[in-house]
C-alpha cells in the first residue's frame, strides 16, 4: 500500500459524500472533525493490513514460509 492511497481514500469518500447529496438536493455538510476521523480511520485500516501479515509471517522459520502452499 502506498502512503498516497490513505489520502485518495479520504478524498474519494469526500466526493461521494458531495455527489449523494447534491444528487438528494441536499447542501453538503462535512464537519472538520470527520474528515481527520476519516483520515484517522483510513490510516489504521492500511497499517493493520500491512503489519497484520507481516508479524504472522515473522514467525515462522525461512523453511516453513517456503514450504507453505
């Protein structure tokens, strides 16, 4: 994952959220404090996939990582 997929999902659910209400006719209100809890929440989503797998493959031996199908 890289570092500029955090922001650009934060940015598409910005505009989603826009386009729904504009296509409702409704005026887009997007608190301040959501957009950095979004960023907060896209954030921990890539760094647990990332760090998830890499610590269940850190325990095993070189041999067992080869050997698994």
């Amino acid at each position: 994952m890289s570092r500029s997929s955090c922001p650009a999902g934060v940015v598409l659910g910005l505009l989603g959220t826009a386009g729904y209400a504009a296509a409702h006719g409704w005026p887009a209100v997007i608190p301040v404090e959501m957009v950095g809890a979004e960023l907060a929440a896209a954030v921990l989503t890539g760094v647990t996939a990332g760090v998830y797998p890499a610590v269940r493959a850190s325990r095993l031996t070189p041999t067992e990582a080869l050997a698994a199908p």
